[in-house]
C-alpha cells in the first residue's frame, strides 16, 4: 500500500536538540501523506486516553523514573498498528538504542515491512548550542542554560551514535545537513528521498 500523496516512506528521523527535527517532520508528513509519530506524541496520547499501556506509562512518570523499554516497545507497536500508519510513516524519537532497533526490526516484519531510509540531521554543535540559547530567552526557559543544553547534546551523541552507525551500515542512512534555511533543509531532505527512491 502507498500513502496517498507519493510513496508509502517508512522513516526515521534523528538529530540532535535544536536540529530542527519536529519542523521537517511535519513537511516530510505533509508531503508523502504519512503520519509522524513522535515517542512524546504516543505517550500523551495513552495518557489522555488512560488505556492500559498509558495507565503504566503514567505511573512511571509520575515517580519521576524513566519509562522501561518494554513498555515503550509495547505504546510504539501498538501505535504502528493504527490505519492510518499501514501506508507509511515517519518515526522521531524511537528506537533510541540498538536493542529498541531491534524490536523495530521485528514490529515491521510482522507486516512484512522495513525501512526505506534514515533521515539524520547533522548540525555544528557550536551553533545547535547558539540557537538552543537563543530560543530559550524567547521561550523563557530559565532552566536551558549552555550546560545543560551542552549535555543534552551529549546524551543524544551517546545514545544515537550506536544506531546511526546501524543504520549507515544497512545502507539506510541519509545524512542531511541540518543548518541553515529551513526550507533549504526540507529540498535536501526530499532530494535525498527522491535519489534513493530512483537508485
């Protein structure tokens, strides 16, 4: 089944804080007619809803711990599962290890699916850090000080590096530029698609 603007994408998108990932999402999503998912979206949804999976998302969170994999790896099948997903999809923010890449890998071949590319979006940390700061004075967010957000930063090399790795050597990855104008950053995104789709 393809999505009803262009081909049924099954993506991931990955990057760094300030990288501008929820903004090409929601173009990438607009474009090929496919849902973006976010973890953050998923357990808001179940939490709202108060089902089953959202009831035990929530008790986690409400101890301030973090939610165990096996309950994300449930929320995400769960929510791979929807009609609206059987066309496509763009995936942010799962799998954040190799362990959760495997469970992917699992939840798609159920379907008899896989993935068509990994979209990274690579940014200089000196100016990620730049534009992290200066969105938070016009956000006040007092808490987003250069340490944090240096840190922050540092996690998320930590834990995806393991999987860019993964996927570069399954021949997935699109590395993209992540700096710059926005609407430079989605025609690079969609050139790269378009290249791999014609490859």
């Amino acid at each position: 089944m393809t999505a009803a603007n262009g081909p049924g994408y099954r993506l991931l998108i990955v990057g760094p804080p300030g990288a501008g990932k929820g903004t090409q999402a929601v173009r990438i999503s607009k474009k090929f007619g496919i849902p973006a998912i976010s973890t953050g979206d998923i357990f808001r949804e179940n939490v709202r809803g108060e089902t089953e999976l959202g009831v035990l998302a929530k008790s986690y969170m409400d101890r301030g711990e973090y939610v165990p994999d096996s309950v994300t790896n449930d929320l995400v099948a769960d929510r791979l599962n929807w009609a609206d997903a059987d066309g496509g999809f763009l995936l942010d923010g799962f799998p954040r290890t190799t362990e959760q890449v495997k469970t992917l890998d699992g939840i798609l071949a159920t379907h008899s699916h896989a993935l068509d590319a990994v979209i990274e979006l690579h940014a200089e940390t000196e100016e990620v850090v730049e534009r992290l700061l200066k969105r938070a004075v016009e956000q006040g967010r007092t808490d987003d000080t250069e340490a944090v957000i240096r840190r922050r930063l540092e996690v998320y090399l930590e834990q995806t590096s393991p999987l860019i790795e993964t996927y570069r050597e399954r021949g997935l990855l699109l590395s993209i530029n992540g700096l710059g104008d926005v609407d430079d950053v989605t025609a690079r995104i969609f050139e790269a698609l378009e290249s791999r789709t014609a490859a």
